[in-house]
C-alpha cells in the first residue's frame, strides 16, 4: 500500500489547470486575433453601415478612426497597468470592455452611438493587447518555448488584419453588418471564462500610473493623425488642419519632456538606447503605415471597380494570409541561426516590391494580373519580419517593463497604421482630385441624363469616369506607400546589428548554461 498524498496548496494567482501552455497560448492568441481582427473587419461593412445609420462621407471615417486612434494611443498605459496590477487581472478586464463595447455597437441606432463603441472597443483592445503579449513572457521560459509562442503570436497579429476582411466579408453578406460587431461578444466571454484556468497571474511589480505621460501621449497622437484626415478634406491651408499639427507638435514635446522627468515613465526612454529595440519601433511603425493602407485601397479597388462582392472580397485577401502566416513559421524556424537582421532587410524589401508593383494598377487590372502578385510579395516580407520584430522588440527586456516594452511595440503598429493611412489617403485625396479635373470634361460631353443627375446628387463621378478617377489616387497613394517600406529598409539595413548574444538567447543557450552552472 501507498500512503496517500496531501495535495500541494494552490499558489495565489495561479492557473487552477496548470501545466498545459498549448491551451493557455491558444486563449491569448485568441485574444490578439479578435483585437487584431476588429480594426479590419469593419471595412467591408463600411458601405452597410453608412446607409443603416446615415453617417456623411466624411463622417465614415471616423468608425475606423475612433478605433485605431483610442487603440493606439493608450497602448502604453495599457501595459504599464497590466505590470503594476498584475497581467492576468489587467488582461481579462480589457476583454471585459472590449467585449461590453462591441454588443453595445452591434444595437447602435445612431452614428454616435458606434463611434463611442468603437472608441471603448480601442480602450479595451489597448488594456488586452500589450498584456498578452507580455503574458507570454512570464508563460514561457526563454528559448525555443518562447520562441515558437511568439511565432504563434506573430502571425496571428499579422494575418488578422487580412483574416478580418474575410470574416467581414461573410458577416454582412450572410447576416448583417452589426454581426461584424456581435461575433465578438461569445470569443470575449470564452476568453474570460478560460483565462484564469490556463494562465497564471503574474508578479505585481510596485510602481505608479503615468498618467501625465499617458494623456499627453495620447492627445498628441490623436491631434497628429487628425490633422492628417482634416487635411485630406478640407487642404492644408484650413485653420483646423494648421491647428491639430501645432497641438500634435506641443503635446509630443510635452509628452518626451514628462517622460524624461518621471520616476516611473510610462515609456522609458532608456529602451531606445538599444538601437536593434530603436530601429524595431521604426520598422514597425513604417510597415504598419503601408499595410492599413494596402488593405484599405486594394479593398477599394477589388469592391468599386472589379465589382466583387463583399463575401468576395474577403476571399481575395485569403493569399495574404496564407503568404503571412507561411513566412511567420519559415523565419520562426531560422531566426536562431541566422538572427534578426536578414529577415528584416529581406522582409522589408518584398513589401516594397510588393507595394511597387501596386503601383502599376489601372482600371483595366484584374484581381489576377493586377492585385494578387504584389499581395502575395507583400503578404510574405510582412511575415519575415512580423515574428522578427516581435522577438527583438521584448528580447532582454526586464521582468517589470515587458508590459511597456510590448505596448509600445504595438502602439508603434497601431499608430503607425493610424498616421499612414491618414498620410495615404491625403495623398490619394489630392491625386483623385486632379484626376477628376481632368475626367469631368469628358463626362459632361458624354454622359446620359441620368448619369448627369447622380453627379449632381453625390458630387462623384460614375461609371469608368468614377474608376479611373479612383484607380489614379490609389496608384499614386501606392507610390507614399513605398516611401514608408524604404525607411522599413533603411532601418532594416543601417540600425539593426546581429550581435553573439542576441543569437544565444534565441537558441536558449543562455537559459541552458544557467541550468547548468
């Protein structure tokens, strides 16, 4: 016989199921696709929702905005909370808001109603986000564990925003634009059921709010990318366009002054000091800025030109994915032999192609000859450097900054995608413009009574007059866009150093030499 055993006291904090870290990664992957997921998957029901609630042209924009802007902007405090409160605590009431918010957006009867969910959908993303990617360090032990968790994290970062054009796709044209909002609401509540099984709390590391540094961060953040989108409507010239870039300029400056005077900063700016965690920010800021506009453009395009459906659409950007999601592993399996810096060069090359190829499009382009190739090139340089960017950005972080270290790689993503979309479609805005001026001529000599009417009406051109004047801006935006992959480049190439000791720990053989001593 056996003498029975007494059963080990439960450590506070801990994961009631422990020992299985393929369902706690599963829940926190989880959290970033449906994070991720949502700033794109509003996209192809943007059409729906503007008729439903009557939202102005100008107006629509702000349905992604509100997002992206409140996502983006308090990013940083989001994993400074989830350090100081704790990670698991933090990281399940940022699915709690984001949850709350996003059935609170699917029953919206008027247009304010949507844009303040979807400013809370942003504040319960930025909570939930940088949390989870810092729950993976505290999860799993240095070296290949971590690596393949972050591989996982990665790509799922990468393919959401193309998995959720597809998923939005298929929501409105089976169901109805509010299920783009409503899916969100049954992963939310599994999220929060499952967390406290498989994931254990972390260390509550003492400290205080930055919350000087959080506000300025964020107004700055959103007068400069408002600025952006004021001056895509109204020109450069306008007193509130001028106005936003000044406030955008003053509160930054603000906001590096407070943060180098703080005791406990918010972002410390002692991270940059590292220059391969300095050209990382850089890289991903700049290739953010070129995806949200790949996306947005090209979603365009494949809906008002190919006249593909909105299901369609989304099956379009599927190849995206599959490029993402393919090139994640490949540099996920080599990153420990060859390091970081080939994968970023490469990487950021074939985006560029990519994008530069785009460029070519005209209104006589199909999916085929005109959309597949640069997205499958551009699909692939961003998974080369998606699980790159994401290693080097937390790797030899300390314990108590991983949560700031991770928010502000992902605040680089989410501004980044902010300020370029917004520079992007300035661009495409001025572009259209000329491009209508010259068109308008033709139009008038040639178009029916009733064609003259819908002018009148909405002020846009239609039929292949509406098309060439669309496929102009977009070619034209592309050329900005490539602008933004060669700085990615730049950086890539000029910053970014393969040092011994970076390759150590990707292998683990600093965690096996420690073991071993």
């Amino acid at each position: 016989m056996t003498s029975p055993q007494l059963a080990k006291p439960r450590i506070p904090g801990a994961a009631r199921r422990e020992g299985r870290p393929g369902v706690a990664l599963a829940v926190i992957a989880a959290c970033q696709l449906m994070v991720v997921l949502d700033a794109t998957i509003v996209n192809i029901a943007l059409p729906h929702i503007q008729d439903a609630l009557s939202f102005s042209t100008t107006d629509l924009s702000w349905v992604l905005s509100a997002y992206t802007l409140t996502f983006g902007g308090l990013l940083l405090l989001g994993g400074r909370a989830g350090d100081i409160l704790g990670r698991r605590r933090v990281f399940m009431a940022g699915i709690l808001l984001f949850t709350l918010a996003s059935l609170l957006g699917g029953f919206a009867q008027e247009p304010w109603h949507l844009l303040a969910a979807r400013a809370l959908q942003g504040a319960g993303g930025a909570i939930a986000s940088p949390t989870a990617l810092a729950l993976i360090t505290t999860t799993f032990p240095e070296g290949p564990a971590r690596n393949r968790a972050f591989g996982v994290f990665a790509a799922v970062s990468a393919g959401g925003g193309a998995l959720g054009l597809l998923t939005g796709g298929m929501l409105t044209e089976w169901l109805d634009w509010r299920w783009v909002l409503f899916v969100n609401v049954p992963i939310g509540a599994l999220i929060v059921v499952l967390a406290p099984l498989y994931i254990s709390e972390s260390e509550r590391h003492p400290g205080r709010f930055d919350l000087a540094g959080a506000l300025t961060s964020t107004s700055g953040m959103a007068s400069l990318v408002y600025g952006f989108i004021r001056a895509s409507e109204n020109g450069w010239r306008d007193g509130l366009t001028l106005g936003s870039f000044a406030a955008a300029v003053v509160l930054l400056a603000l906001f590096a002054l407070v943060e180098s005077r703080a005791r406990e900063p918010i972002t410390p700016l002692r991270m940059f000091a590292d220059r391969n965690r300095a050209g990382t920010y850089l890289i991903m800021l700049s290739l953010a800025a070129a995806m949200f506009g790949m996306f947005f453009f090209i979603v365009q395009f494949v809906q008002n030109v190919l006249g593909f459906s909105p299901i369609r659409s989304g099956f379009a950007f599927l190849p995206v994915t599959v490029a993402i999601g393919a090139a994640a592993g490949l540099s996920q399996r080599l990153l420990p032999r060859f390091g970081p810096k080939p994968f970023m060069v490469v990487g950021s090359t074939l985006v560029g192609c990519g994008l530069a190829w785009l460029t070519f499009i005209r209104t006589d382009s199909s999916y085929v000859s005109g959309v597949l190739g640069p997205m499958l090139l551009f699909g692939f340089g961003m998974g080369l450097n998606f699980v790159t960017l994401t290693l080097t950005a937390v790797s030899g972080v300390a314990p108590e900054e991983a949560g700031a270290a991770s928010g502000l790689l992902n605040a680089s993503q989410q501004v980044g995608g902010s300020l370029g979309l917004s520079i992007l479609v300035t661009v495409f805005g001025t572009a259209s413009r000329t491009e209508a001026d010259r068109q308008i001529p033709d139009f008038l000599a040639h178009a029916d009574p009733d064609q003259l009417a819908a002018f009148k009406e909405s002020r846009r051109l239609p039929g292949a007059w509406g098309h060439a004047v669309l496929t102009q801006g977009i070619s034209t935006a592309f050329i900005a866009a490539v602008a933004m992959a060669a700085v990615a480049l730049l950086s890539a190439t000029l910053v970014i150093r393969v040092r011994a000791s970076d390759l150590e720990a990707l292998n683990g053989a600093a965690a096996q030499a420690g073991s071993a001593a």
